[in-house]
C-alpha cells in the first residue's frame, strides 16, 4: 500500500469522525408551532446562516463533499 493511500484514508477517517461529531451537534430542523405563527422570522431566524449553527451547516457540506471527492479517487487505479 502506497503512502498516498495511506494519508487519504486518514485524511477520509478524520473526516468522518468530524463530520459525526458535527451532525449530533446541530439542532433539528423542526421549529415546531413558531413556524406557524411566524415567530421564527426573529434576527435570529433570518441570519442564521451567519450563526455558529450555520458555520456547522457549510462545514459539514464540505467535509462530506470532501470524503466522496476522496472516495472517488480512492476506486481509482493509479493510486
């Protein structure tokens, strides 16, 4: 087994194990019945893509994006 290899699959088991730990953190997106009366169009509720809760949401698309880009080259031949 190439050295190449061996480094992506760590870089893959890293990621994973990231990946896990931000997934259980995140909050559900259920609102309950504040979404039917409106009550979740606060500050809060419209920038929450600038929120630490939203920062969770572009790193775990990331990471996951980056495990089956490594995935993928993993089935390759080459390496």
């Amino acid at each position: 087994m190439s050295p190449l290899r061996i480094a992506l699959y760590i870089v893959i088991i890293i990621a994973s194990v990231i990946v896990t730990i931000l997934v259980l953190a995140q909050e559900g997106k259920q609102q309950g019945l504040g979404a039917i009366s409106g009550a979740a169009e606060t500050y809060w509720g419209k920038n929450k893509g600038r929120s630490m809760e939203g920062k969770m949401v572009k790193i775990t698309g990331v990471l996951v994006a980056l495990i089956i880009i490594l995935a993928v080259v993993m089935n390759l031949r080459f390496i």
